[in-house]
C-alpha cells in the first residue's frame, strides 16, 4: 500500500491516502479550500513506500497499524502544522498523536528498529552477498538462504533457527521461550499456537527479519504491559516503523525535585527486581543501560523505554543451545551488526549485574546531591555497595533492596503520581 501527496497551493498542503484500489480520499476541507482551476504537481509514493519502509516489505517488521497512517488516525507531529510535512527519514524515532475515534488523541512513540542509515547499509550488504551490484530484490535475496529455506520447513521455532542471530534475548534461548515469541506474535490476525502453521512464508520472513535486526517489539508482545510487564504498550508496526505507547527519557529528569527523583529511583530498583524475580522464573538482564533505556509515562510511571539491550534466560528451562553454536554466521547475522561482533557466553550472566548497572550509571545522576545531610550520606552510602561489582550477589542485592526501603518515605504522595494516588493514601504498597 502506499499514499498520494498532493501540493494544492503554496498556502494549503494536503496528504491523501491510497485506500482501495486507485480511489482517493479527499478531506472536507480540502474540498473547500482547493479551487478546481488550481494545477496538481504529479502524485508521489514517498510517504508510503520510503518513508515507512513499505517498499521493503517482506524484509520489513510488519502491517498491522498501517490502515491508521493512511486513515490519518496515527499523525506525526509535525502533521499539526499548516504545512502537513512529514519529519526527516534520518530520525530514530518520532512522536505523534494516535487515536481510535478521531476525536480524543494520546501520544505515541513512531520507531525504527534501527537508523536509516543503518537500514539502508544493510540492504546493500544483502546484495552484494550475492553479486556485486548495490541493488536488487531484497526479499527475494533473503529468501533463498539456508536459514530461511530451514524456517519455510519448520513447524515450531527452535533454538537452531535463530543460532547465531545477534540480539541479546537470543544468546540464551529455551523452547519456552521460543513458544512464546511464535504464540503471540502480534503481526498475524491467529497467534495462539506454539507451532507455526498459522504463519505464512510471508509471515516467517517478517518474524525472522526483526528478530535478526532488532527484538524491542518483539519483547513488547510477548510480555505485554497489561500482564504486569514494564513495557510500553505495542500498537502495531508498518513497513519498518513501530508504534507504541509514548514515554518521556529518564534524562529528562535528572533536574526534577527530590521528591520526583525518589519517586523514580524507586520504581527503578523495583523494575530491576522484577526483571530476576518473576511468576514467569526468566531472568532479565540488561547488556547495557543509558538514560534512554527507561522512560516515565504522563501518570509518573516507570518503564523499560527501550528493551533491545534485554537478554532472558530462562531459570525453569535452561538454555538449549550451547555457546559453541552462536558462533554460526550468516547474512541474517549482520543486519543490524558488526558480523565480526563475538558471542557473550550465558555463563558469564550475573543475577545482579542488573542493580550494578542501574546504580553505576543511572541512580547517581538521578539522586546526585538531591537530599540534605545525614540523608544524601545514606543514600551515597548505598548506591556504592549496590555498584560495587566485587561483592557477591546477595550483598548487592542487600544494599539496594535497603535504598530502596529508604527513599520509600522520601516520595511525596499526590496527584502528581497519578499511577499510585490517590491509592498511597489507603495502601502501605505504595
């Protein structure tokens, strides 16, 4: 699918999307704006097949939410404007306004699983694994390598499918967890199933390319926020861009009150328990964390903003695939990678290298010099022990399990936390 740009005037812009076949849908106002006499500059795919990627579909995410862009129920920004333009194709990411009725809109976050840039460089790796020339049939390429032919005769995901793919939640794979990305996969209108049959070829290319490029979305349906999960909401994906719930970056508030920041270094440290201690028995473990890595919704909670840094093992299954195995490459191996990049081994994963990281790079710029004394020298007391990376575990796990009871009280209860009040008032939870 795609849409039609019209340049109407040098005063009115207007965005038109191809919906059925080649008839146009004209907004009121254009109709009343437009004089007939007007000249039309030649219509224009860029909107549709470049700037959200359809035009490299089936090496793209998926289709679920693209009836929301051409219905214009999912706007950019910039969309807001008089001009109606679209924002640059280099950006990562983008905000824009979503709505189910056309009348009340929320915020969302539009994304790509990696840069343009990056995206376009691994188009022409895929070519020229083949021949020579820079450009060619990027599905078509893909296709016929081994790993997919293996894929098209598969009938359950298992660990030798995604051998050597380089995201960190695939280093450490059990069946069920496998199971679990194939049963509720959200791009396909009849998950359910641990095994594959309702997935078309199509479907498989798709599910194998985000995999292979970047897990984000893949660990938003899988483990959904309205389970418990501290993910953003996924609302679909179109050609190469993700939509999903909008947060605000952690950096943003490295300035807020004390109150605020206690608030949020709170609800970190209990994200970061919860991502080893679990209904589910996976552990979560962070590769790398940065002030992007978590976001704070507009009712003041806390959520893991970006999950592509997320590895999972298993604590109830184990592993299934051995280390020695990840070293298998191939050019679903370096689509978002250096090929050359090695393999951590599962062994080495830490249960608390998570608050190591959190305390390391994240709660002292959050709590640095925030508090009076004798309350900062407690809580720099702490953060020490808890990023102390030559403790063992269960003495990290004490000093920030005690950070956490000590900025407990530091949190103001009111309505700037809609997320917790006014419950705070009734509930010692809180």
């Amino acid at each position: 699918m795609g849409c039609w740009i019209y340049y109407l005037s040098s005063n009115v812009v207007g965005l038109f999307p191809l919906l059925q076949f080649l008839t146009l849908s004209r907004s009121p106002l254009s109709e009343a704006t437009t004089s007939p006499n007007v000249p039309h500059v030649k219509p224009s795919y860029s909107f549709g097949r470049t700037f959200l990627g359809l035009d490299k579909c089936n090496a793209c995410i998926g289709t679920s939410i693209c009836k929301k862009f051409f219905k214009e129920e999912i706007r950019f920004d910039s969309w807001l404007s008089p001009r109606l333009k679209l924002p640059p194709s280099y950006l990562l990411s983008y905000s824009g306004n979503y709505t189910d009725d056309a009348k009340s809109w929320r915020l969302v976050d539009i994304t790509r699983l990696t840069t343009k840039y990056q995206h376009d460089q691994a188009d022409k790796r895929i070519c020229t694994s083949v021949s020579n020339t820079k450009a060619c049939s990027i599905e078509r390429v893909l296709r016929k390598t081994e790993r997919f032919q293996k894929w098209l005769k598969a009938k359950r995901l298992t660990p030798d499918l995604i051998q050597g793919l380089p995201s960190p939640m695939l280093r450490c794979p059990s069946q069920r967890l496998l199971d679990r990305i194939v049963r509720r996969y959200a791009e396909v209108p009849d998950a359910g199933s641990i095994y594959m049959d309702h997935l078309t070829d199509r479907d498989k290319l798709r599910l194998l390319y985000t995999l292979s490029v970047n897990t984000h979305p893949i660990l938003l349906q899988i483990f959904p926020d309205v389970e418990g999960w501290p993910f953003p909401r996924y609302l679909g994906s179109c050609g190469r861009l993700i939509v999903s719930a909008s947060t605000r970056p952690l950096t943003e508030f490295y300035s807020s009150s004390p109150d605020v920041a206690a608030d949020l270094a709170f609800q970190l440290l209990s994200v970061v328990n919860s991502m080893g201690n679990n209904d589910l028995n996976y552990l979560f473990y962070f590769v790398r964390v940065d002030a992007g890595t978590f976001g704070i919704f507009n009712n003041g909670h806390l959520f893991i903003r970006d999950a592509s840094t997320l590895g999972i093992i298993d604590k109830q299954e184990g592993s299934q695939l051995i280390d020695g195995q990840q070293e298998y490459r191939d050019i679903f191996s370096c689509l978002a990678s250096d090929c050359q990049s090695t393999f951590l081994s599962c062994k080495t994963v830490r249960e608390n290298q998570n608050f190591i990281m959190v305390c390391q790079e994240i709660l002292p710029k959050l709590l640095k010099g925030k508090f009076l004394q004798p309350v900062q020298e407690k809580i720099d007391s702490f953060l020490r022990l808890c990023a102390n990376s030559f403790l063992d575990s269960q003495e990290v796990n004490d000093a920030a399990t005690k950070l956490a009871e000590f900025l407990r009280p530091l949190r103001s209860c009111d309505s700037r936390f809609a997320y917790r009040y006014p419950d705070c008032k009734y509930n010692d939870k809180y």
